[in-house]
C-alpha cells in the first residue's frame, strides 16, 4: 500500500521529505530485513509478519516479561502469560470493565476531576515535572478499574518495582539477587496495596477486576500476579506514552495547534499517529509451539518449534506497507491500509491486543487537552531510559512551565 498524497496536511512539506520525528532511538533501522535469524532467535520486523504471528493463538506462547522464568511456579498464571481457552475465557469475563461504553460512564468523570487536580497544582506552582503528574494519573486511573483503591502511596511502590531487570541473560548470582529484589518490592506491594484492597472487596464486593478474581475462586497470590499485570500494562505504559505525546506536542507547533484545536475525533488522530511512531512497548516475544510458515515477498520462511520470536513492534508501525509513505513522519490524517488500526501494532494484536486501549487514549486525551489549553512551555527535554523487563521506554525529567 502506498500513500498517494502529496503531502500531510498538519505539514506544509511534501510528506515524502518529512524527517524522522522520533524521539527514541530504534535498535532496527529502515530497510532491515523482514525476517532475519541470528542464532536461536528470530527477528521479525514486517507488519503483515508480526500480524500473522500475532493472530495465530495456536502456534506460539508468551514468552516475554519474564514469562519463561515465573511459569514453573504451581498457581494459575495471569493473563498476560496465559495462552488458549483459559486466556479466552478471561478475557471475555473482564471485557466489561474496558468497554468504550464501561469507561465513559464510570470513568470519564473521575479522569477529568483528576486531570483538574493536577493541572491546579501545574497552576499554583507555575512549573511541574510532568512524568511525575503521569504517573499520579495513570496509577489513579488504573487503579479504580482493578480495585486498588484502599491504600496510599502505590505510585512510589509501582515505580521501583519497575526498575526490575530481565532474568534471561544474567549470570547466577545477578538472577539470584534480581529475584530477592523482586520478591522484597512485591510483597510490600501485596501488604500495603493488594491485601487491604482484597480485604475491603471480600466485606463489599465492587464492579472493578479484584471483586470479579474473588468470585471466581483466585487465591490472594494469583490476584497479586493479576495486580502487577495491570499494573505494567495500565499504569506504566500510560504514564510513558503520556509524557512522551506531550514532548512532541510541546515541540511541534503546527501539531499542537491541530490537537488543541480539533474535535474528539481529531485528537485521537494525533495521538494513535504518535503511539504509531512511539510504541511503548516495541517488542514482543513469543515461543513457537509449532513450525510457523510465513509468506510475502516472493519468499517462504518456515520458523521451526521451539524457537523464540522477537516481534519489533516499532518496525511494524512504520513498515510502508502498511502505513504508506514517509512512515517515520508524524501526519495523524495518513491513508493507512485496510485493516491497519490507527496505532497500528501499538496495543499489540489479536488475543493478546491491549484490553485497556480505550482507557489509555482517552485519559491520556483528557489530560492532555487540558494542559495544551494553558500557556505552557517546555523548559528543558527530558532524558530518556530504557526498561530491559516490560522493553519499553522511560521518560524523566520532563519540566514545564507556564508562561
């Protein structure tokens, strides 16, 4: 598919010559190979490839997030590292709390009130740190929908979880001691967080995920995996995506100014298009159960069973097949190709794809939109760190300030 435009038009330059706009280095560069095997490990970057992978829920199993580590342990595994009937199953049980309907209605108004608060605290002190405000919004958030709400003090507890490593790679003693951190950081999580949060929905069941877990038998462990899941998933993610979409609209005047001054539709335009160019999480992993046979190209590639998939999901979003010319330009009204989602691969992709998409564009748009409609200004670019465990950007010290 190419895009017969002659250019964005949120930019006057011809979108051919529109330059790369992201933020976060890549560690795959364009024109690199569509599939490449390099030892035991097979890099997949196209999107029809990544789709395809994706999409086949019979042929590989979660293999990311340390899911290959934790999946000896003997309690039913959470649903991120679920696969099949079980992980069907789950997933139409819960699909009420994320629905576009669920959210507006139950939601909607707590993210606003909330987004009120923080940008009066913006107001009152004149300048902020902003991914310390997303992070309030996005754990707060989060939180009302799987039911930790009964404690103060997560955000702090969340974030040094976070700062956990990968265990594949390291040596016995960095595994062993990784592991202690883990464990000491997870059970002040489940102590001061999960625990009351449980206890409160035993004596009064809500409509959120932990009163649902409790009905159908979880024991506490398993609601504590469940918590952290969300937790990466809801809360992390978020708060990176929402400071990073602020940079560019902070940097990128005619952008802003087509996000502050457009309709609903119009601003999730511009934000699915910056998730297209900044996936939080850019890659996927997957362990093949099965042979896999790919095609396209002219080519047919069999992957065998056994081997490990690394899925880039920041290559699949600019992959020009998909998303036409200029794939690493920032234009929110790009023709994309049928079926192409507006994120692209961005929420991931059949059984697996993101529950929560709804939840994260739209308190992420209610926030935002707010803060564009001040006066504010970037003071300084942040830093930018890596998250080798959930493979996804950090962004730090991102101030601003109101003119």
């Amino acid at each position: 598919m190419t895009d017969s435009r002659e250019g964005c038009p949120v930019h006057a330059a011809p979108q051919s010559g529109l330059k790369d706009v992201r933020k976060v280095a890549r560690r795959s560069a364009p024109g690199a190979p569509a599939i490449e095997r390099r030892g035991e490990v097979w890099h997949v970057r196209s999107y029809a490839h990544v789709r395809a992978i994706l999409r086949d829920a019979e042929a590989t199993r979660q293999a990311g997030f340390n899911a290959e580590s934790v999946g000896a342990i003997r309690m039913r595994q959470p649903v991120l590292f679920q696969d099949g009937p079980e992980h069907k199953r789950y997933r139409t049980a819960v699909a009420r709390f994320f629905t576009p309907k669920t959210v507006s209605e139950r939601y909607r108004a707590m993210m606003e009130a909330l987004a009120r608060e923080l940008i009066a605290e913006l107001v009152q002190r004149g300048r902020a740190e902003l991914s310390a405000l997303s992070l309030r919004l996005a754990v707060q958030v989060a939180a009302q929908v799987v039911g930790l709400t009964n404690s103060r003090g997560m955000e702090g507890r969340l974030e040094a979880f976070f700062r956990l490593q990968r265990f594949d790679g390291l040596s016995r003693s960095a595994r062993v001691l990784s592991g202690a951190r883990s464990q000491l950081r997870l059970l002040r999580f489940y102590l001061l967080d999960v625990r009351p949060a449980i206890a409160a929905r035993r004596r009064a069941p809500q409509e959120d995920v932990i009163s649902h877990l409790l009905e159908k038998g979880y024991k506490e462990a398993e609601i504590l995996s469940e918590c952290v899941t969300y937790a990466a998933a809801g809360m992390a993610t978020t708060r990176e995506f929402i400071s990073l979409a602020a940079w560019h609209l902070l940097e990128d005047g005619e952008l802003r100014r087509t996000y502050v001054a457009g309709d609903a539709a119009t601003r999730q335009r511009v934000l699915s298009e910056l998730l297209r160019l900044e996936p939080v999480v850019g890659h996927l992993y997957r362990r093949a159960v099965q042979e896999i046979t790919l095609e396209g190209a002219g080519q047919t590639v069999r992957i065998p069973a056994g081997a490990l998939l690394d899925l880039y999901v920041h290559a699949a979003n600019t992959d020009p097949e998909a998303v036409g010319s200029a794939p690493l330009a920032a234009c929110p009204a790009r023709a994309l190709a049928p079926g192409v989602q507006p994120a692209v691969m961005s929420f991931g992709d059949g059984a697996h794809r993101c529950p929560g998409a709804f939840i994260a564009l739209q308190e992420s748009d209610i926030f935002l939109r707010q803060l564009l409609a001040l006066p504010v200004r970037l003071v300084r670019p942040p830093t930018l760190r890596y998250n080798a465990l959930i493979e996804s950007y950090e962004v730090r010290g991102l101030e601003v300030a109101l003119d």
